[in-house]
C-alpha cells in the first residue's frame, strides 16, 4: 500500500508511524490497515440520496445525528485522520451455499455464527489507539465498531481497503467482502494511502440480478425495505407477505449478494476463535430453533449479534422459514405447537407458514 500525502515538517516517528501501524495491526488478529484524511468525499450525498428515497424504512437513526456520520470532524472535533482496519470472519470450514440448499436448517448470516465482534475488535482498536500513543504522544485517539453514526466503509475505501462494490459492500482484491470494518479517529497529522479508485466490478451485476427479494434499484442502490438483512434484523414488525415466500431459510441476515460475487473465491477464514459457529447454529433445523424457549434463547444467544431481533422477532424469522420447509413431520408440528402464542406478530406468522402447507 503506498502513501500519497507526505508532509515535509513531519517527525520522522510520525512519517514512520504508517508502517508500524500495518505491524501491529497485523499483530493484533486485523488483516489488514490503511490512513485517510477526516472527509467522506463523494459519499456523504450518496447518503444523502438513498435517505431521499426513504429506502432506509425503519432505520431512523442512519438519518440522526445530522452531519456526524459523514463529517469525522463533526462527531470528534480535531480528528484530522481515521485509522480504518479489516478483519476476516469467515468460518472455517463452511459451507455457506450448501447451506442455503436445505430448506429445513435456518440460515444465520456468517457474521453472527460467533460470538458479537464490536467487543474484541474495540478491544484490539483500544490496544492499538494505545501503541500509537505510546509512541507518539500528544494526539488523541478514539475508536470506533459500529458504535457511532461512521460510513466505515467510504472510510475504507479512501483508506486503501478496497472499492464499494454494486451490492454496497467493501471488497478487496485479494480477500473479497467477509471481514469486519473498524476505525481509529486520531487528532495526529499521519501521512495518508491511496484511495483505492479501481472499481474491479466490470460488467457483472449477478448480486443485483440474484438478489432474493430483489432489493437493488441498480448498481449501489439497496432499498433496505426489501432486504432479508433487513427483514429479519431491523424490522420490529410483521414482515410484507409479499415477500416472506422470497426469503428461504435465510432467518437472521442474509449473505447472497456476497456469496454469489466472484471475488469471495479470494475470502480468507476468520483467525479468531471467537467467529467459529457456536451452538450448532451454522447446521441448526428450523423445527429445533423453533421450539426454543426464550430462556434457551437468551443463554444461547448470550453475547451474539443474534440478540438484536429479539425473542419475538427471532419466531417470526423462524416462521416464515418454516413455511418455506418441506412439508415434513417436525416441520408442520413446530408451527402447531407455537400456533397460539401470546404475540399477535408471531401468531400471524405461524398462522402464514402453516396456511402454506395447506393447514
């Protein structure tokens, strides 16, 4: 990765620092490490567009905090750099696609397999945030995950990480899109890398064409009101009846515009222990989730991004995968044990799954 802006009154620990950073970065489980100045370009009317359109549905806060998620400088006044960092999560081994063949196991996007990630990865931002202190002090320093009004991945990408693909993810080159995003904003005058301009997408549209609920307008334009991720994480509501039969087996996020995406040939397994499926859930059957009480929810989801759905919309999910199942014995009797739950939401969705079967 080279670094474009250099600034002659630098110390040389400053002019030097980039290249430790990378280091210890590295040492610290991240793939990989870039530098950018404190501006979104481009990107904050991109933003601004797609909430015109209101394709952001009940996602309320990607519109708070008024210019803060696009202006480092506004959410962290004299942040003059962000520090922006990648981490494969990639299970290993997996078997994702196959997984999306059985229509009677549940799909869990590949980043909530594991444990939650905003913890380790902050912890592992905090301890680099403290090396970069250490060796040059003076500055501040602040970290973030997914935690504060970011547009990580704009950031990413004028970081040298990648380019924005049509399906609005991040990939790199050499590692695809399965990683996590993370970011220092720093007061520090460090030299910074290239953008990465190249966009390696071409011609190929197949995350746009083999999106499930279609839920791409066009090349970087999601309306999230369609999207499965959506659907079953964001959306406290019934979901549209017009598009549960759409959905399969996915019953928390979905992953299809990655997985069909030519460069996931180049994704890297997760080196962390923590991002390897716990409970079973990456080869879980619908029935059996299904019959969860919420106890068991809540202590088998105990430190996952699973959690954020909620025991109610965690049923649902798992209703309209259900109604998408083969017409099996434990199929149709999961959905009659739960048929007079005490959530209007679930019943209606138990009421839908069963009326698919013919019952």
């Amino acid at each position: 990765m080279s670094t474009t802006e250099t600034n002659t009154s630098l110390t040389p620990e400053l002019a030097d620092l980039p290249t430790l950073i990378r280091q210890w970065a590295r040492e610290l489980g991240f793939s990989d490490a870039g530098i950018t100045t404190a501006d979104t370009g481009e990107h904050a009317q991109h933003l601004q567009d797609w909430l015109d359109k209101g394709y952001q549905g009940e996602m309320e806060y990607m519109a708070d905090h008024g210019d803060k998620r696009y202006t480092p400088k506004s959410l962290v006044p004299g942040t003059t750099r962000v520090i922006s960092v990648r981490m494969d999560y990639l299970p290993a081994p997996d078997s994702p696609k196959e997984a999306l063949t059985n229509r009677e196991n549940a799909y869990i996007t590949r980043y909530a397999l594991g444990r939650d990630y905003h913890k380790l990865i902050r912890k592992r931002l905090a301890t680099l945030a403290k090396r970069i202190d250490d060796a040059v002090s003076g500055y501040d320093y602040r970290a973030f995950v997914d935690s504060a009004p970011v547009l990580e991945r704009a950031l990413a990408q004028r970081a040298g990480l990648g380019w924005i693909g049509k399906n609005n993810m991040l990939i790199h080159p050499k590692a695809g899109s399965f990683f996590f995003l993370g970011e220092i904003f720093t007061s520090a005058p460090l030299p910074v890398d290239a953008a990465f301009e190249t966009d390696h997408c071409g011609s190929c549209s197949a995350c746009l064409e083999l999106c499930p609920t279609d839920a791409f307008v066009g090349p970087h334009k999601l309306d999230a009101r369609r999207c499965i991720s959506y659907l079953t994480i964001e959306l406290k509501g019934s979901i549209p009846e017009e598009l549960r039969s759409l959905m399969g087996n996915r019953v928390f996020g979905c992953d299809d515009c990655q997985l069909v995406c030519p460069w996931q040939k180049f994704s890297k397994p997760a080196r962390e222990d923590d991002f390897q499926p716990r409970h079973g859930l990456d080869n879980s059957s619908l029935a059996e989730l299904f019959l969860w009480t919420e106890e068991q929810f809540l202590k088998r989801t105990e430190g996952s991004a699973i959690r954020r759905t909620g025991y109610e919309g965690w049923l649902r999910n798992l209703a309209v995968g259900l109604g998408n199942a083969p017409s099996t014995i434990p199929v149709i009797e999961a959905l009659k044990k739960r048929a007079d739950h005490p959530s209007d939401m679930v019943r209606e969705h138990v009421q839908w799954a069963l009326a698919q079967h013919d019952l």
